[in-house]
C-alpha cells in the first residue's frame, strides 16, 4: 500500500472510526437486498420510511414473490422509478424462491444474475450480510476516489478494480462507509465544504 493511501484511510479511521454500519434499516438478508434495490437514485432516510411499512406487509420472499404488482408500485412509489422497481423485486424474490431455496445468494455471480441487481447492490450484500471484502462503488465512492487521485476511471467496475488493488482488504468495506459519510457531510458534488475538509491535501481539485 502507497504512503499516501496509508494516510488517507489512517485520517478516515480517526475521523469516522472502524465500525460497520449500514445507513439501511433491515433485520433479514433478503430485507437488506430489497432495500438496497429501492435506494437507487433515493436516499436511504426515505427508503427507511418506506419499508417500515413495506417489510410488515410484505413479511418474507415469498410474499413479495407473490405481491400484485400494481400494489407493490404504489407500496414503493415514494422511492422513484417505482415501475421498474417494483417489477424487479418481484422478478429478484421468484427466483431467490425457485432457484435459491429462499435464500439469498453468496456469489457475485449468483447475485448479479438477479433482477434488479448490479455489482454495486450484490457486493453491498456480499459485506453486510457475508463479511466478504468487497468495494462498493456509489457516486460518492466515485467522486471523491477520483478527487483523492485513488482512480482516474469513470466505470464503476474499473474504479472497483482499482480500490481493490489500492486498498488493504480490512477497508475495502469500511472505506465505503466512510466515504459516504464524508460525501454527505464535508465532500458533497456541488458546494463541497473544502475549507472544513480533513483531506484536502490529498484532494487533486483542491489543488486547483
């Protein structure tokens, strides 16, 4: 590992400590996975909303396998694209039925082979629910890395392989949950709070 991607993660940990923490409410592997679904282009305060009344009525795989599509979209229309959405879970949930004994799947293959779900989603389940090292790219992920000169790609799946041969595998989880942290609250895409920054020496725009 680089000096400089030492210091950066060393910065992170004493500013955001070394625990885990999912900004998702669920309590099952398959309640993670449909939440994470929802989040897309929402944020996770509101998808909390909306599944805590979702995951009563909706209590197991089989019942959102089972749900009429028309009252899953509107259960799920405050998380946007609810169409889509919707279809999806219904779709993901059949097959973790059929083909998974109700079981969500480890692999990354096995996941990504489900509707709705991408690299991003599967490895957010691969960390929270298996402990499997495994880097999630989200925009803020992608911002800021490319700001910390971690990675020029612009591809979620390069900018995966990149943190991945950047970063000791004890952080490829946490340095996620930390990210988002700091995207949320100092290194935000519009307005970032520069001046209260902690890493803007190891930020490539600052420098500008």
């Amino acid at each position: 590992m680089k000096k400089r991607t030492k210091e950066i993660l060393e910065i992170l940990d004493a500013q955001y400590g070394t625990e885990y923490v999912c900004y998702l409410n669920y309590e099952t592997p398959w309640q993670l996975l449909a939440a994470t679904m929802l989040s897309a282009q929402c944020t996770d305060a509101r998808v909390n909303i909306v599944t805590k009344d979702l995951f009563q009525k909706y209590p197991s795989v089989v019942a959102i396998a089972d749900a009429d599509l028309k009252e899953l979209e509107r259960d799920i229309k405050p998380t946007g694209f609810y169409h889509n959405k919707a279809k999806n879970l219904i779709a993901c949930m059949k097959k973790i039925r059929d083909e998974f004994g109700g079981e969500v799947p480890r692999s990354l293959e096995d996941l990504t082979s489900l509707a709705g779900v991408g690299r991003k989603t599967a490895n957010v389940i691969r960390g929270n629910i298996y402990h499997d090292p495994s880097v999630v790219v989200d925009t803020h992920v992608k911002r800021i890395s490319k700001r910390l000169g971690l990675t020029k790609n612009e591809e979620p799946e390069k900018i995966e392989q990149d943190l991945m041969k950047e970063l000791p595998k004890d952080h490829w989880i946490l340095y996620n949950i930390q990210i988002i942290t700091f995207g949320r609250t100092i290194c935000m895409a519009r307005n970032p709070k520069c001046a209260d920054c902690f890493l803007k020496k190891y930020c490539k725009q600052y420098r500008m």
